[in-house]
C-alpha cells in the first residue's frame, strides 16, 4: 500500500507519542510535526520546573521517534497561520491535533488585573525561557506572595520562590529570571488550597520535596489538619491522599522558626478580591467548609473573610485549552470533543480524519507518561477506522519545504533543532548547568551559522 500521511499539529509529548505510535502501527504511515514554537517538546522544555531535569530525560525517547526517517518536525510552522485546514486537508490523509492546553483558568473576581497578579501559566512560561514570555517582568523584591491552587504546578512555583539564587544557578532557568532570583526577597509564600487537606491535589513526593529545602520551614497550623468524617471517608479510599495528608502532618507546628524563609499551606479559602492602588496589596479570602454535593466534597463559603498581605499573587488553578480554528470545540469541559480520539462534530470532507491527543483531549490533567497511553488509544483508533476509507484522502503531494519557504518561513527541521540542542548544552557545560537555552530562533539561527 502507498504512504498514509498524516500531519500532527503540536510537539509536545502528545505529539511525540501519537507520531511514535504511528510508526509502530504500521509502515505505511509518513509523520509531518508542526509546531509554532521553533523548537520541540512543548511543556518538557518550557513547563517542567528547570530543578527538575531527570524528567526532562523523556526529550531523549522524543528525539529517537524525530530522528525516524518517517518523521519530519517543522517548528515555528503554527496552525493556522501558516499551514491552515485547507491545506492540510490536501496534503494529508490524516490530522492529530496534539496542541495541548495554551491558556490558564481564571479567578474571575475584581482586581485579578492588578499588576502583579500573574497566572502561573505565564510565570512558569517566564522562568523557563518560552520565546512568546521571555520579554516579561517580574519582581520577587517582595515580602510575602501568594500562591492560589495546592496542585502540582503550585508547588512547582512554590519550590521555585522558596529557593535562593544558589539553588537555582546549576538548572536551566533562563538567565534573565535567574538575575531576578538573585534579589530574591520573599520571606513568606502562602500557599492557598480551596478545600481542605484531604482534597489537596499535588502529590505526596512534590509536598515533600518543600520541606527538604535548605533555610526554608513549611508551616501547616495543627488546626487546619482535623478532618471531617467525609474526609476521612475520602483519605480511607485513597492512597494518594493520605500520604499527601501524613506529609502535611510532617509540617503540623504552630512555632515559627524566624531565621527561615516560611511556605504556609492553608486550607479552606477562596480568593475573593485583590486590592490595591495599581498593584497587588492583599487578598481577601473567604473560609469555606466543605459540603457533601453528590459525594463530592465542595467548597461553601461561610460569610468569614481575612486578609493576607502580599505583592505578588500567582494563581496555580489549572490550565484550559483553546478553540482552534475550524474545528468543533467544547466550552464546558474545554477540549475538542472526541470518542477515543476520533474527533467528533466534523461533517464534509474531513470527516472521520482529524484525531486529538494529549491535553487537548481530555483537559489538563496527568504527567508527560500518561500521553503514550492516550496517543496510543487515538492512533488505535485511527488504525480501527482505517479498513472502512478508500485511501489516499489527499488531493495532490505537497513539497511544504518548498511551501514554506515560498513564504520566507524560518522552519526548523529536526536535524537542524538536534544541531541547536547539541549547541545549547555546551553552552551549559561551559557553566555546569544542563543547557542554556536559546530563547528565539535568530539567536539560535546565529549561532548555528557561527559554529
Ligand atoms: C508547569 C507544568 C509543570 C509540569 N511538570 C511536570 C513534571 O514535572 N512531570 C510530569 O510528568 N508532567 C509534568 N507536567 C505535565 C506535562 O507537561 C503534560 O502532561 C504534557 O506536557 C501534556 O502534553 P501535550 O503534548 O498535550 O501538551 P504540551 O506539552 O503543551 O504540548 C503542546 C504543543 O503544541 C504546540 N502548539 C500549541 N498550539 C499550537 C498551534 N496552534 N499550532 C502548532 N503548534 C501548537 C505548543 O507550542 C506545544 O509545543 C507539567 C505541566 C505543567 C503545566
């Protein structure tokens, strides 16, 4: 049979996998990966926290599938401003639309405005080097800063400000945040969960992690730990959740110890407003009790409300994806909605053609693992639906090089991003970190023809 071609929009680890799952399904699929960042790996390199390098090993299993003679990668090639609907329906049989989940959720209250509220979407983008945030400013000159949410990404944030310059020299955190780290001035980070320890979404060894930092003392009131009998219904039916509740126990002291930096984690509030002059000064908060709603344990709040100081406030509540153009997308559940994979919604000529994978999927949830499983179930569902097509799809083949470069589009090709990779950890040899990245495509393009 003749090449199956198929174009996965996204080159994150969805992306990565569902092109690997591809390969292994059958030969007669042919890979295009695009991305509109010039370079791979989506929230690998520009999400996972640069003190946690181990986990951005799996860019290694990714530049095994890049290398496949099968696979192409087009970086800095976006949806749809340089290649469109129209133009990948005629050129290929198959879409994957792997893009992940590009914006954060709102707090929806009066002053989110304020300078100096930030949503960790943006911070962490900021820290890591992403080429659209790099131009940012943030100031950690401040005493006390909140952080909104109590799951993975907040502690991620709340590990990152806790810790000094010294802590962070030997990562790969961009240069520009690490000179901001060198003023790092924050005595206090409040941590803020919605509901209570029970519910506490991050998990176990990310808690623990806050309290093996240096100089730095976790603060859990004893009082905010007593449960309720639905809660500990919930800590006796999850093993997960009571090993992030015996770490908390961990951090039970009312004694502050003063020569330290504090992470408190308090339970039960709602950001209700953030006030200030221009900028962020306090948040009111009001405390909640939980409320059995159809066996899910909700937040109420009760009319009691305080204040928390600080100049900074990250809101860590989740991220959300976006509708893409021309394709179905479902506000609620903030995905493109799909069976298994298969796209659901789309009648005409792409009909049973276009795939999802990854967080734009099934939302925001899980670790970079569980995409292989989810590329696999959608890329199995393609293979399923393949016997009842008449192949090929595509109306004519297409030389996108040559498309691209007709338009004068910079593209990165992946022998050209294993070049730039290659260039980004010598630059961190020089210094012992694990890479310096480049933080946009003429920067590396320069240095490429330099070297
Ligand atoms: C801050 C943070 C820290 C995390 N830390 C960890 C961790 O330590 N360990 C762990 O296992 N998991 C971690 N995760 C989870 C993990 O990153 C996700 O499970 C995974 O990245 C989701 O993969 P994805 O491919 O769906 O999305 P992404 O990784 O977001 O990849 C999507 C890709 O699509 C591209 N794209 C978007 N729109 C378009 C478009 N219109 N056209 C072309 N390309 C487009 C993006 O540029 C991106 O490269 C973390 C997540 C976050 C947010």
């Amino acid at each position: 049979m003749e090449k199956v071609k198929v174009a996965v929009i996204g080159a994150g680890p969805a992306g990565f996998y569902t092109a690997q799952a591809l390969l292994d399904a059958n030969e007669i699929f042919w890979v295009d990966i695009f991305d509109t960042l010039p370079f791979p790996y989506g929230l690998v390199r520009y999400g996972v926290a640069p003190d946690h390098q181990k986990i951005k090993a799996v860019a290694k299993v990714f530049a095994k599938t890049g290398r496949n003679k099968r696979v192409r990668f087009f970086g800095n090639v976006g949806y749809p401003d340089l290649i469109d609907l129209d133009l990948l329906k005629e050129c290929y049989d198959f879409l994957f639309f792997t893009v992940g989940a590009q914006a954060d959720r709102k707090l929806n209250i009066p002053g989110e405005e304020l300078k100096g509220s930030v949503s960790s979407t943006e911070f962490v983008y900021w820290y890591n080097g992403h080429p659209f945030f790099c131009q940012r400013k943030y100031n950690l000159q401040s005493r006390n800063v909140i952080v909104v949410g109590i799951g993975n990404v907040a502690m991620d944030v709340a590990r990152l400000l806790a810790k000094n310059y010294d802590q962070l020299n030997s990562t790969d955190m961009a240069d520009y945040a690490l000179e901001e780290w060198k003023r790092n001035e924050i005595e206090n980070i409040y941590v803020i969960a919605r509901r209570g320890p029970a519910q506490a979404k991050c998990s176990a060894p990310e808690l623990k992690e806050l309290g093996k930092i240096e100089g730095v003392q976790v603060v859990v009131s004893p009082s905010e730990l007593q449960l309720d009998e639905n809660s500990l219904r919930e800590l006796e039916n999850s093993s997960s959740a009571r090993k992030v509740y015996e770490t908390l126990k961990q951090f039970a002291t009312d004694n502050i110890d003063p020569s330290k930096r504090h992470i408190f984690i308090k339970f039960l509030l709602s950001p209700r407003e953030i006030l200030g002059n221009g900028k962020v000064e306090k948040v009111r908060f009001e405390k909640n009790r939980l409320v059995n709603k159809d066996g899910y344990l909700a937040a109420e709040g009760t009319a009691v409300f305080e204040e928390i100081n600080a100049s900074m406030v990250i809101k860590a509540i989740g991220y959300r994806s976006f509708p893409l153009e021309g394709l179905p997308f479902d506000e609620k559940a903030a995905i493109i909605p799909n069976e298994s994979g298969a796209v659901v919604g789309i009648e005409g000529d792409l009909a049973g053609r276009v795939y999802v994978a990854g967080w734009v999927k099934r939302g925001p949830r899980g670790l970079i693992g569980s995409n292989k499983k989810d590329a696999q179930q959608s890329v199995n569902k393609l293979v399923e639906n393949l016997t009842s097509f008449s192949l090929p799809f595509r109306k004519r083949e297409c030389d996108i090089k040559e498309y691209l470069s007709q338009r004068n589009v910079d593209y990165i090709d992946f022998p050209t991003w294993l070049k730039i990779d290659k260039l980004e950890e010598e630059r961190g040899k020089k210094l012992g970190k694990p890479r310096v990245k480049f933080l946009d495509l003429q920067e590396a393009l320069k240095a490429l023809e330099k070297d």
